[in-house]
C-alpha cells in the first residue's frame, strides 16, 4: 500500500509457486496484497490440477475464502494498484469448478458477489455476464433434457 513490506512466508510461499509451501501459509496473517495474491495462486494451481478430488476440494475451499475475504483485500489491492483492481481470475476458476459440480447457482452467485466488488475477469461482459451466461448454459441444459455435470 505505497511503502516497503518485509517479506513474510505468505509472500515468499505465493512467489515460490509450491503449492504446498501456499497451502501451509494460508493460515499465516500477512498485509492484504501478499494474502490475495497467496489464495489467488492456490486456486490456480488447485484449477489447473481440479481432476484429483483434493484438488477440486481444494479450489473451492480456498476460492471461497477468497471470495469471503475480498472485501478487505479490495481496499488496499485498489489502493496499491493505482486505483483500480488488477484482473482476479481466482472467481472465475471458482464458478467454473462449481458450475462443473452441478453447483450452477452457487456458481452464479460467486460472480454476482465478485461483481459486487468490481472484480474483473477479463471478459467483455465482466463477472456479471459470466453469471448470465452460466445460468442461461444450465437452464438450457435442464430444458433440452442433457445431463448436469456433477461432482461431490
């Protein structure tokens, strides 16, 4: 937040990339911008992994806590970044591996609440038209009789 932060084991776990260095540091206090970008890199690698149930499990538990904590990370991700939010990908992963689990509204509310925040997903609509679009793709599916992705 505009001046020089020590670097804390959150910070060196989310800039290691080792995803069980990022798990074990998750329970750590850190400043605000090291804590998004740690749970952020959690939930990519757990995204990327998301075949192996505790990978999937893995993803949704930490792209909610993400999701739950955002509204103190904005402030200061806001502030560091200039005044506006960098791209937060972490909602997206979330809705995805949640929509993939028949969790479509669930799904649809992470976008709604990300957009709530002025999180960007990088798409031209934002999270709001993700929401739309997941919710439209799941209704059309139910009405045309094609079966739901699930997963527990």
């Amino acid at each position: 937040m505009g001046r020089v932060v020590n670097a804390d084991e959150a910070f060196e776990a989310w800039t290691s990339g080792d995803l069980r260095r990022m798990l074990a540091a998750r329970s750590l206090p850190t400043n605000p911008i090291d804590r998004h970008f740690l749970l952020q890199g959690i939930v990519k690698e757990a995204y990327r992994r998301r075949v192996d149930p505790e990978m999937w499990r893995i993803c949704i538990e930490t792209g909610l806590m993400h999701l739950e904590e955002f509204g103190t990370i904005a402030p200061a991700l806001q502030k560091d970044m200039g005044g506006s939010l960098p791209r937060v990908p972490s909602f997206a992963w979330l809705a995805t591996v949640m929509a993939e689990a028949g969790r479509v509204e669930d799904a649809v509310r992470v976008c709604e609440e990300a957009a709530r925040f002025g999180a960007d997903d990088g798409t031209q609509s934002g999270y709001r038209g993700r929401g739309e679009r997941l919710r439209t793709k799941h209704s059309k599916a139910r009405r045309d009789g094609q079966p739901l992705e699930k997963r527990s």
